[in-house]
C-alpha cells in the first residue's frame, strides 16, 4: 500500500533515483493557512548533507505545490507536492545491482515483483520519506490551529541514553562511520494539547494507528507508547495512572500509559518512541548471494547515514502529525 489514512489520506509516489518523489493529501479541510516556506522548513530538517552524521547525498529537497493551495489557503480540493531528484549517483550502485546488500529489500522486492529499482533501493529508500515529512508539515498546521504540538528527540544511540543528542551519542556514531559501519537507536516524540476522546474503539485505536505509521518508516524495528516494554517489569499498583481532580478535571497523576488508555487520548501527552535498526549500507565487507544465489563478498559504497536517527525525527514527527491529523477530523464526525 502506498496510501495512509481514512479523512486526512496521504499518497506517496516516487523512487530514490527516478525523476522525483511526492505525495498527494486528500481530506485536508479549505482555509487553512500553509505557505511554501512552512513546508520546507520541515523538509531542511530532514536533508542529508549538513554535518558529517548524515549522509553526503545533498538534495535541495525544494518542494513544488502543484495544486490544492491557492493565496496561501488550503482550498478543500487535493493537494499535490512534488520534490525533484536533482543529486542521484545512479552509477554508485552499478558494481552491485545484481547483488542482495543485507539488511535491504532487495532480495524481498525481487521475489515478491520479479523485477526491482535497484538505483538506491528505489522505492523501499528512504528517500521516500520526504514526500511524508512534506505532508506532515500541512498535518503539524491543522493540528497547531487545534492547539496540539509535536516534538521529537534522539533519546538514544548504540547502548548511550539521553534527553536529546548528546556529545557522547556524536562520538559513538563518528566511530562507527570511522570504521565503515553504522549504528541503531531510538528516537522520541511527544504530542502536547491533544484532548480527552481522539481515537476509535477495537481497531481503530489511536494506538494502533500511531504504531502502523510509526513502524512503517524504514529502519523501524520498534515500537511504544508510554512506559512501552518497561511495563512488563512492572506490578499493576506501579503501572497504572491514579486519576486526580484538577481544578475541576481529571487528571492523571502519572503517565505511564504515554496518553493513550483502551486505545483513545486520555488529555496527557502522547509520549512514543521508535527504535531504529543500524543503516544496512555500510562499507565493512560482508557476505551476500547474488540473483542466481552464489555467494559472493559485499561492500556497499556510495552516501550513507551512519546513524538514521538524526534525519528520523521529523519523518516520526511527521507520521504521528499525520496519524492525530486524521484522528482529530474523524473525532468531529463521531460527535455529529
């Protein structure tokens, strides 16, 4: 599936090396207010290239509204963004296109299609991700004029944990670029001012919503909300959020559900984090088969993240936008 959504629907298109990639969003309401320049402000935080932690691939990522904003305003109809390819090294992936690169979907892409992209990973890239980062920009700006915000961090890379990117965090991954590898890590994000009542009961949890966008970014092995697995360490008395009276609302004294209780917002904040698997293309040799299943050695070179996590933030942030997006219009026509 290419498509995320029910109301606020987001369609994705495009490969690593083709022509461009985009999205097209369906459902966004008319009025509302979204410039060019707010959409790329999300996109630069997603862009490769800026410091030696990330990939050497510069895209301008200069994002193109082709329809559904007109005057600054959402006009109800779809909208159509479009960010070109203008940086691909095509020739980077020549020596190995007819080798599996561990790690990647290439083996799967082939025996599921019988043909594949082989130019960068095609359509399993994460390049892909721009086109969400794009549409969760116009998502963030419907959930900001409900009065809801969404923040991410890198809480923690290899075995170092922290609030935000620390300086040990950087060292473990120049380390591991120094030494032609890579390194995994978790990524957090919080949604602030979302309301008591967002979500549906059995299958259209919240949650479960949250934990499809989230586990579908690549690199993604791992999900949770709240206290996620630390909670099987833990009695009942100590997991479960006494409710208090507020001021007049009620209120949880703690936040180990991470906001979410039988699958609907409770009026704290949505707490989830994402673990993230060690990018696949690393230059240290290792073994592989190729098309015809011979084994073979394989050293994957070209421009690559030696951690994902830091260019990760805004594609969580972006598809829990997406997710509460959705949500917040599906909570109005429950109440008709």
């Amino acid at each position: 599936m290419n498509s995320l959504g029910r109301i606020f629907k987001i369609t994705t298109f495009g490969e690593s090396h083709g022509e461009a990639i985009g999205v097209v969003i369906d459902g966004c309401p008319a009025g509302l207010k979204i410039s060019p320049e707010e959409i790329q402000t999300e996109l630069d935080k997603r862009r490769g290239g800026q410091s030696a932690m990330t990939t050497a691939r510069k895209e301008k990522d200069q994002v193109e509204i082709l329809s559904g904003i007109f005057e600054g305003r959402t006009l109800g109809t779809p909208i159509a963004l479009i960010i070109k390819n203008q940086n691909t090294r095509s020739r980077d992936y020549e020596s190995i296109k007819n080798l599996y690169r561990p790690g990647h979907a290439d083996y799967v892409y082939d025996a599921k299609y019988g043909h594949r992209d082989w130019r960068g990973g095609g359509r399993a890239s994460a390049r892909e991700t721009a086109a969400r980062v794009a549409a969760g920009a116009v998502a963030k700006k419907l959930l900001l004029s409900a009065g809801v915000e969404i923040i991410g961090n890198v809480v923690q890379v290899g075995n170092e944990k922290g609030g935000q990117l620390n300086e040990k965090m950087k060292e473990i991954i120049a380390r591991a670029k120094a030494e032609g590898d890579s390194v995994g890590g978790v990524v957090e994000v919080v949604a602030t001012g979302v309301p008591v009542g967002w979500g549906e009961p059995v299958f259209g949890k919240l949650s479960s919503d949250l934990a499809r966008a989230l586990v579908s970014i690549p690199a993604v092995k791992g999900f949770e909300i709240g206290d996620g697995f630390e909670c099987a360490t833990k009695l009942g008395s100590e997991n479960n959020d006494a409710l208090v009276n507020q001021g007049g609302q009620i209120k949880t004294a703690s936040n180990h559900a991470g906001g979410i209780v039988g699958g609907i917002s409770n009026g704290e904040n949505i707490v989830l984090r994402v673990a993230l698997k060690p990018a696949s293309s690393i230059s240290k040799e290792q073994t592989t088969v190729d098309r015809d299943g011979q084994e073979q050695n394989i050293s994957v070179q070209g421009r690559h993240d030696p951690c994902v996590c830091l260019r990760a933030v805004p594609v969580a942030e972006a598809m829990t936008a997406l997710v509460l997006a959705d949500h917040y219009l599906l909570s109005k026509i429950s109440k008709i």
